[in-house]
C-alpha cells in the first residue's frame, strides 16, 4: 500500500521489489484505497502488524517481542525522508480511536483497530503508512503512524510496557502520551524508566556524539478534559507546556529531590507539550458506541482540538535521523530488528520493578560485550610492572573499550559503573599477580644478596688486605642490592617501597655482622701471627747467646764461675776422695 509510495504520489507497493544479496525479492502488495479528490493516492485499506508479543514456553519462558518480516519489507520500499509519530498510554483511553480521526480523510477510513469493551483491542504494534501525497508535512516526509497495545492491562506482563515505551520513544519523531482526565504520577514513573531504557538503547548504538539518534518530541493527549488549567498559586491560566513543566518539578520536588524527573524528560525529549480534547460527543448514550458514531456527530470543540492536534503534529514532525543522516526505510526496518532482539529478556529474571529489570537486562547484555573487548586489551599489557602502571593500563583499556559514547549522557555513567564492576574481577586479579611477583621478586633478591654477603666477606677475610677487602665487599653487596631491585622492566623499590626498606635493613644489619665476623677473624689472625714472631725472636736470642761463649783448649778444666764455686761445691772439694781402705 502507502508503504511503497514514492514522493513523485505514484501508486501503492503492488510489485514493490528490495534489493537484497540474493536479488530482487518481490513484497506482497497491500490492499489499498483511494479517496474522492485524491484518486492518484492510494492509502492502506488496513494496519499491517510491526511488532508482537508472544509468551515462548520452548525458550525458558521468554516474552518475546518479534519484528513482522513481511510488514519490515514494506518498510524498506519507502524511498525519500520519514517522520514518525506514534501513540502510547494506558489501556482502553482511546488511543486508537484518536489515531483514526488524525489520519486523512477521517471518518471514511479506520485502519486501526477499536473496541467498545473493557478487554484491551489492541494487541502489537501495528502501522499506518501515509505517503507525502497524503501527509502533506512541510518537508515531504512519509509519514508513519504507529498505535501500540494499551499499558498496565491485565492479561500482560509488566515487562510488556517497559519493552513497548523503550522502542517506540527511539523510533518516533513524535510521541503522543495519552491519557484521560489528568497525568497522575504513575504515568510519569512509567515513563521515566522507559526514556531511561531508551537512552541507554541510544547510547549503544551512537559510535560517537555526532552519530546520536534524533530525540522526540513529546505530545501528552488529556482526552474528556473539561478542567480549568491554570499555574496555581493564583498565577492566573497555563499553557499546556508549561502545566507539564510544573507537573515534573513537582513530583522531584515531593520526593525528596530523589528523583529527577524534569531534568530526564528535557534531556530526552526535544520538547514538552500538552494538547486537551474535550469529550467527543455531549450525549452518554453516544460514549457507549462511539466508535461506530459518525464524524459528523461529533461536537465541534472537539474537532477543532483535533484538529488542532493535528496541526502540532505536522509541525514537530521531521526526518529521524542519525547523526547527519536522515533515516530511510531501510534503516528504520534495521533498526526495528535489532532493537526488538535486543530487548527480549527471560521471565525468570523478573523482579517487582521490571523496567528496572529491563534496564539492567541491556546493560549486562552490553557490558558482557565490552567486557571482551576489555579483555582483549588486557591481554596485551605483561606485568609486572608498578601498581600505578597497571591500573593506568586498566583506565585505558575501558576507555577505548567505550570510545566514541558521549561521556555527558547518564546512559555513559550507568554503563562505565557496570563496566567497572563486570571487569573488577579482572583487574582485582592482574594485580594480585603482580603484588605476588613483586613480593617473590624481593624474596629472592634478599636470598641472593645474603648468599653473596657470606662468599665476599669470607675471601674478605683470607685476603691481604682485609680492610680494604671488607669495604669493597661492602659497597659490592649494596651495589648488587640495589641494581637487582631494578630488573629490565619493573623497579622492585618503587614497586614495594615499604618492603625493599626492610630488605635493606636487613641486608645491612647482615654486612655488619659478617664485618664484625671478618674483623675478629683478621685480629685473631694478626695475633698468631705476633705470637709466632715473638716466638722466633726468643729462639733467636738463646742461639746467639750460646755462639758468644770463649772455647777451653782440649784437658783444660771448665773455667770457674764468677764469683768463685759454691758452697756446695766448696763443702765436696774439701771432703778426702774416697780410696781403698776408707772407712
């Protein structure tokens, strides 16, 4: 259908072909339409289905959200600029019966489907094609009205409406939140944690600031409004802009500036707007079957709000783009793809906060990516080296492993922080390593030094010049100590300064002990040497003595003593010598 029309307003996608690796596969053509005053552009008949959820028991109980193959083919034969603008908000508040009176020619057409039970009608994304024949947009863009399944309904689980908010606030240009009556606070928490998811969707996929996804505009639809806006405080009547501005600060304001909700919607939007509709019709009877009630009964106040709606829409309406780039069919049905994979999560990982859980569920899929990539240039870094070293090695693998991301988004700060904690096993790992070889590393320096220390001093001790010796051993040792703490790649001292401080204490209390040990030996040495000398001398004195005496001539008696004989010798000269016949 419209989805194949070109900006020339030529007709529908019968015999639409893409170009693919494998050739030209032909699209099925979509029934198409034409209408009185436009017979050369043909609008879809229906809304072909984009997304849908299906509960799949065979994959660990998983919702999965899946692109339509058929509707994505669709999308790639649109040539030429698209904006799109799609509408999303609680269950049963009439979203698809809105999208139906903005569409062109209302009234004689309702593509999307709409009910008048309280069962939710809607259940996928489905999408309505308007070529720029019809569109009318001040840049010729196609444009793409997607409706969406109604939040917190009943029959779905609450993953469903975070998984729901985070794609379509990416692929729209513009987002219409609707509401009935008033915006009540859980709106904007839902809403909060699916831009939050978004934004950190967006952040992945940028390779740098200038490849950013283009923001939305946001449009909060208050439908049966019939309250008076003002600003309060008696400041007299509010634009609807400004009503949602107050509404934001606020909600910060009551919690406690826990939450930042006015900051996060302007950063994440490129505007904030409100439009109300009163309701459709003034008679009851009429609410209860009004989806088969005809335009023309409609009140007019009420046609003239969507008609003003619509004229908003036109406005804010532009190009998505990606960076520079503005976004084709092609890469919007891409984009579809990959995001629809991306965020399917297992239920089993549910807790009470599920966009919570979705949020985390991105994060971990994306750090477990960047976590390789870290990996990979770790691998590349050989301790050891210093402490300091290594953990700046750390702080740039993780900055090249998010190079490009823009460092001021929140998305960039909640993914470095689960980063860090996904690789701090890593890290935490690297440097036990290298503690742990630094601290061997002193060990056996101080077993070898001391090794050295017990060989220098005993030649020390046996040398000639002991002295000398010792003082050359000495600085010897230090030498070795303090070249073997600066191995080729590392520097043990500023590795472990603490510990290479005690080493060397002990190594110089050990050269003082040998020193001592060397020093006693040297003195015990110079003793026996002395001893043995002056031993050498007193032998020498008595030979000399001896060799001083005059000689006797042969039968001379021995020459007297000075002093003449001794008494003794006296007292046996005087006594008769015995002889024969004595006694």
């Amino acid at each position: 259908g419209a989805a194949g029309a070109r900006n020339s307003g030529k007709g529908g996608a019968a015999g639409a072909r893409n170009e693919t690796g494998e050739g030209r596969v032909t699209v099925p053509a979509q029934p198409t339409m034409t209408f009185e005053g436009s017979p050369n552009c043909p609008l879809p008949k229906t809304a072909s289905t984009v997304l849908q959820w299906n509960k799949d028991k065979a994959k660990h109980e998983v919702v999965r959200i899946t692109a339509v193959e058929e509707t994505l083919k669709l999308l790639e034969q649109i040539e030429g600029d698209i904006a799109v603008v799609s509408i999303v908000g609680p269950y049963r508040t009439g979203k698809s019966f809105l999208l139906n009176q903005l569409l062109p020619h209302a009234g004689q057409w309702n593509p999307f489907k709409v009910g008048d039970t309280v069962q939710p009608e809607t259940e996928e994304v489905s999408m309505v094609v308007i070529p720029p024949c019809a569109s009318k947009l001040p840049g010729g863009e196609t444009l793409i009205f997607l409706d969406s399944p109604g939040l917190f309904a009943p029959n779905r689980a609450p993953i469903f409406d975070a998984q729901l908010l985070a794609v379509l606030n990416l692929l729209s240009s513009v987002v219409l939140y609707n509401n009935v009556g008033v915006i009540d606070r859980s709106a904007v928490e839902k809403l909060a944690y699916a831009i939050t998811t978004a934004s950190t969707m967006s952040y992945f996929e940028q390779e740098s600031k200038e490849n950013a996804i283009s923001r939305p505009h946001l449009l909060w639809t208050i439908q049966n409004f019939n309250l008076l806006l003002n600003s309060g405080q008696g400041q007299g009547p509010a634009t609807g802009a400004e009503w949602i501005q107050q509404l934001l600060s606020q909600i910060d304001h009551s919690n406690n500036g826990t939450s930042t909700f006015h900051h996060d919607f302007n950063a994440f939007f490129r505007s904030l707007g409100a439009s109300f509709l009163p309701f459709p019709t003034a008679l009851v009877d009429d609410l209860k079957r009004l989806t088969k009630l005809p335009v023309e009964n409609h009140t007019p106040a009420y046609k003239k709000a969507v008609d003003d709606l619509s004229s908003r829409i036109s406005h804010l309406s532009s190009a998505k783009t990606i960076g520079d780039m503005k976004l084709t069919g092609t890469r919007l049905a891409e984009l579809v793809r990959k995001w629809a994979e991306g965020i399917n999560v297992p239920i089993n990982d549910f807790k009470a906060n599920s966009a919570q859980e979705l949020l985390e569920h991105i994060l971990r899929r994306e750090v477990a990516r960047a976590s390789l990539r870290y990996v990979q240039l770790m691998q590349e870094v050989r301790p050891p080296m210093l402490e300091k070293d290594l953990l700046a090695k750390h702080e740039e693998a993780l900055a090249l492993t998010t190079k490009g991301h823009s460092k001021s988004s929140k998305a960039h700060g909640n993914f470095v922080t689960v980063l860090r904690q996904g690789v701090s096993y890593i890290i935490d790992g690297m440097l036990q390593d290298n503690r742990h070889f630094v601290a061997s590393g002193i060990r056996l320096l101080e077993e070898k030094v001391n090794a050295s220390i017990a060989s220098i001093f005993t030649l020390a001790v046996n040398a000639s010049d002991t002295l000398a010796a010792v003082s050359e051993g000495e600085a010897q040792v230090l030498r070795a100590l303090e070249e073997g703490a600066r191995p080729s790649n590392l520097s043990l001292a500023e590795a472990d300064p603490t510990a290479m401080r005690e080493v060397k204490l002990r190594i110089e209390g050990g050269i003082d002990s040998w020193k001592a040990r060397a020093f006693k030996a040297h003195a015990l040495r110079l003793s026996k040497q002395e001893l043995a000398r002056c031993g050498e001398l007193a032998d020498l004195t008595t030979l000399a003595g001896i060799a001083a005496q005059p000689h006797a001539p042969a039968g001379s008696s021995p020459p007297e003593k000075p002093g003449g004989s001794s008494p003794a010798e006296k007292l046996e000269g005087s006594q008769p010598a015995a002889g024969p016949g004595a006694g």
